[in-house]
C-alpha cells in the first residue's frame, strides 16, 4: 500500500527556552524530525510532508537539507493537532493509499512499530492508532477501548475521573487512509477544554460513521516526546546508549562504550575497534577491522578494512580511507582519496586531494588548496614520497614514485619518478653559534648595571 507520512513540527517548544524551533533541536547529530522522518522510512512512503508553523523558514531550510523531497506545509496559527494535518490536505490532494501521522518531537519511534501499525490496516482497520501503557499516564490523552474496538480516544483535559485511570494512552501516532483521514477531520471541532481540532477525536467521528478502529501498542520508551533541555539531554543518553548496544552487538569492540559518540546514521563493521573518547558525525562508515583510535573526530568519510585512524586525526566530509590505509595523530583530513596502504601520520592537512596507493606523506606536509576563493586539487601518484615539512601550492600534480625532498614548496607538477627539491640551500657558519652567544650575554650584563 503506498503511504504518506505526515511529520507534526509546527510547536514552538517554549520549555526549551531556545529561540530556535524545537525540532531543531538535534539529537544523534540531526535534527529532532529527522529521527521520525528516519523511522516512517521503513513504510517506503512516496510522499513526506512536513508541517511547519514556528520558525518555519528555518525548518523548512533544514528539512530541504536533509531531504530534498520533503513538502513542507505552514500552519500559521498552532489551532490543534487536527488543524496541523489538515494543512497538508492540499498537496496530498488526490494521493492513494495511507496516511501516517508522526510528531517531529518524538525521536525513538521504529520502523517495526510503524510496520506493525500498517499490518493493522491490512487486517482491516480502518484508523489505527498508537498506544502505549504508561506507567505515569499523566496528561496524555486516554484510548477508551471497549471489546477490543478502540471507541474513542479523550484528552486528559476532558477526561472523567474513571476516565483518567485508564493507563492506556495515545501516543499521537495515527494510521488511515490519506482521503478518510481527511474526511474524518472535517468532522472534527473544537468544543472541548482546550478550544483546539483534536486529530484525537478522529476515532469517535470514525465510530459514528460506522468505521472501524484499533490502537496498536508499542514499549512507552519508543513515544517519548522532547519537550525541554533535560529531556533532549536524557533522549540524547538514551539514543546514545542504544547505539553502543547495537554496535556491541554487531561485533564492534568498543573499549570504553560511554565515551563513544554516534550519528543517527554511523555505520560501524564487525570486528572495527573503536578506542576510548571518540565522536562519530553525521555520515560516517567505519568497514570491519578497522581501528579508530583515541580522540578521533569523524564526520561524512568512509573508512575502509584494516585501515587506521588516529589518535587525535580528523576526519572531514568526503574523506575517504582505502583499506589498509594509515591517519596518524593531529593529521586533518578533508574531501580526499587516501589509497590503499598510503600513510599519513603525522600533523599533515590534506584538504582536495588524491593520495595514491602505498604513497607516504611526511610529518607536516600541507596542501595548500584555498586561495582565499577557489579550492584547487592536488594529486600524490602512488607510492610518491612526500618529504617532511612540504607545502603543496595546487592545483598541483606529484607523479607516481615521486618524492619531495623536506621543507620543499610545490608549485610546479613534478613528473613520474622525479624529485623536487625547492628550498633555501644551508650553509655552515664555522664558530657562529658560541660567538653570537658571548655577545648577547655581554649585551644583558650591559644592560642590567
Ligand atoms: C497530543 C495528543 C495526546 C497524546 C500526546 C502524546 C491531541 C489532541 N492530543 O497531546 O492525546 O497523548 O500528544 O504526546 O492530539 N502540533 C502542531 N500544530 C498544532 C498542535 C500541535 O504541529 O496546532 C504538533 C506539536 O508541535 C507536537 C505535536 O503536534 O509535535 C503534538 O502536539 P502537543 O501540543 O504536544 O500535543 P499534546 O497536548 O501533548
Ligand atoms: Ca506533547
């Protein structure tokens, strides 16, 4: 059945205290809708709209980056949670098949819930809803179930006393056919403690036209919702800790798993070691047996088989190690093909470029690829020698078997097999050391009579 995803982001999230919208906010290293958006992609939906309302230009701006597909709608005024789905009635005009309704403020959802959910409605239902036991219910909204039929789902709000003690609550999370679901809200109103459209009182409007509807029930850790710093802190721990789970699980040696950071997206291969007090960004695939040793920082690259990284070596997008390949300590590494058993380990920038297979880049080595307006490429052959301390001007070619001799600055290609040499030529100055000293010395006595 093909499915839309409907994503509830238009709240401003005034607990957090932040001028920026809440689902801004990141966790994983995206931001807070994205973790939803990720979970209804195991529904393959054909169409995600995301309804904004707070910050909407800057929402709309950071869904567009992370997916370019996205539709964002604009709900002016936050008039209730029916109202916000009824702003993506318009772009989801004529569409088949199912709408899912997620909240951009609830991150830990999975895509086997929502899976579960979709099975329902094969079964037959004709609204099913996500329900969760509390072990608080507080103020969440009560799924009134009678025979098994999900009757009515009630505000806390409006809830009775009898009502309230239900412990069976509504995450939010409501599954129905696009054009029903419509059709049901426009038989929503507002008459109720709050003054606001309801998505809620789909349910008993899809009771009183003969419809059917089930609450599916997930783990109440799967519909927490983010709503101030300290809980974005403690989704954070916890996102945190089922990552390094499922790494550990997967076969990954983590030797101190509480000082390893994941993206919502770190991709980690069986039998990589991954050593104390390292921070993957977004974007990162680590193959098997690879090292990332201490303090390492990495964000968008590929690290290949049995290569190592570290410690103290950044790794920036589009970095791309090749298996066997060496990143030492204080090395930064930036949109560049490091080949197969090259090394580079020690505070060396290489930002631009191609270093070929088995090549070897001496301590300190630059390539200097911005201008201040353009950035230039630079290409090291396979098994090339750069020598300590060497500046790469580029554009700028260094030949397979090449070598640079120390401190050398490369402005010129320099041909296969050939050596550049570019620096000031040394001199001995016999005695001048000593001299140069007993003069100085004289000079402070001088001065401090
Ligand atoms: C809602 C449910 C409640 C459920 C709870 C779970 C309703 C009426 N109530 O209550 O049954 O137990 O979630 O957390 O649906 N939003 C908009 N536009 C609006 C209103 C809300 O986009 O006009 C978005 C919010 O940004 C948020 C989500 O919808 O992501 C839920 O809204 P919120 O006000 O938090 O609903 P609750 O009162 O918590
Ligand atoms: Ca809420």
């Amino acid at each position: 059945m093909p499915t839309s995803l409907i994503v509830l982001a238009a709240g401003q999230g005034t607990r957090m205290k932040s001028d920026r919208p809440k689902v801004l906010h990141e966790l994983g290293g995206v931001p807070l809708f994205a973790h939803a958006l990720g979970a209804g992609r195991a529904l393959e939906p054909e169409r995600v709209v995301l309804v904004a309302g707070h910050g909407a230009a800057a929402v709309t701006k950071a869904a567009r980056a992370f997916d370019p597909e996205i539709e964002v709608v604009v709900q002016d005024a936050q008039l209730g949670t029916a109202h916000a789905v009824a702003q993506a009635r318009p772009v989801l005009a004529g569409v088949t098949g199912d709408a899912v309704v997620l909240y951009g403020d609830t991150p830990f959802i999975t895509g086997e819930t929502l899976e579960r959910m979709q099975a329902a409605r094969a079964g037959g239902a004709d609204v099913v809803v996500l329900g969760f036991e509390a072990a608080d219910p507080g103020r969440y909204g009560r799924l009134v179930v009678e025979n098994g039929a999900l009757t009515r789902i009630v505000e806390f709000k409006d809830a009775t006393e009898a009502e309230r003690a239900i412990s069976l609550c509504n995450s939010g999370v409501v599954a129905a056919d696009a054009d029903l679901l419509f059709g049901l809200i426009d038989g929503v109103g507002n008459d109720n403690a709050s003054g606001e459209f309801y998505l809620t009182d789909i349910v008993a409007v899809a009771r009183a036209r003969g419809l059917s509807a089930v609450a599916v029930t997930c783990d109440e850790a799967e519909t927490l919702g983010i709503n101030t710093r300290a809980e974005l802190a403690a989704a954070e721990a916890q996102f945190q800790a089922a990552m390094r789970a499922e790494a550990i699980d997967n076969g990954v040696t983590l030797i101190a798993p509480e000082t390893v950071f994941f993206a919502f997206d770190t991709w980690i291969g069986g039998d990589a070691v991954i050593e104390p007090n390292v921070v993957f960004g977004p974007g990162v695939t680590v193959e098997n047996g690879a090292r990332i040793r201490a303090f390492s920082h990495l964000e968008g690259c590929h690290v290949s088989r049995d290569a190592v990284v570290g410690p103290f070596a950044r790794l920036r997008p589009g970095a791309e190690l090749a298996e066997g390949a060496r990143v030492g300590n204080f090395v930064e590494i930036k949109n560049a093909e490091i080949s197969a058993g090259a090394k580079v380990n020690h505070l060396t920038y290489i930002g631009d470029a191609f270093v070929g297979a088995e090549a070897n880049i001496g301590a300190g080595t630059i390539t200097c690829n911005y201008d201040g307006v353009f950035k230039h490429h630079t290409h090291i052959g396979a098994r090339a020698f750069i020598g300590s301390d060497t500046m790469l001007v580029a554009p700028v070619t260094v030949g397979d078997d090449a070598m640079t001799a120390t401190g050398t600055v490369v402005t010129r290609d320099v041909p296969d097999g050939a050596m550049a040499v570019g620096r000031t030529r040394m001199e001995i100055k016999d005695g001048f050391w000593r001299k140069m000293y007993e003069k100085l010395k004289d000079k402070k006595a001088a001065q401090t009579k």
